[in-house]
C-alpha cells in the first residue's frame, strides 16, 4: 500500500456565516468567521488528529501536507 503525501481539504462558505473546512481522507471538521481563522482552526485540528498516532494508520507518511481547496461563491449585481 503506497501511502499518500497529502491531506486534501476543502474550504466552504457556511450555512449561516463565516466558512467551514472538512478534510477528505481523515475525520476533521472545523469553521471559523475569517479565511484565515478557518486555515489556522484546520491546522490545528489535524494536528491534534494525528498526535501521537501512527500517521500510516491513516494510509499517510510521517508529517503529510495540507492541501486545502476553496469554495467561493460569486455575486452577481
């Protein structure tokens, strides 16, 4: 089994406000009101996800990147 380099996430604009971040290969869901929130929130929750598990448990090598995909909505006027 080849192990994967990456974490694929995605970015979206929330149901009420501000945007949330779920990642695809492992269980990490997290928001914040900013982009720049949400970024730091999904960092610090797959590093809290991973630590002190074996990352190849979750089919990943040893300190995986984050690559993260955003969702924005246009406006039309």
């Amino acid at each position: 089994m080849k192990l994967q380099q990456n974490i694929k996430a995605f970015i979206r604009p929330g149901e009420q406000q501000g945007y949330v971040a779920e990642c695809l290969e492992i269980s990490v869901v997290t928001q914040g009101e900013t982009l720049d929130e949400v970024a730091r929130n999904l960092l610090e929750a797959v590093s809290l996800h991973l630590e002190g598990e074996d990352p190849a448990e979750f089919g990943l090598v040893a300190n995986p990147s984050l690559i993260v995909t955003f969702e924005l909505q246009t406006e039309y006027t």
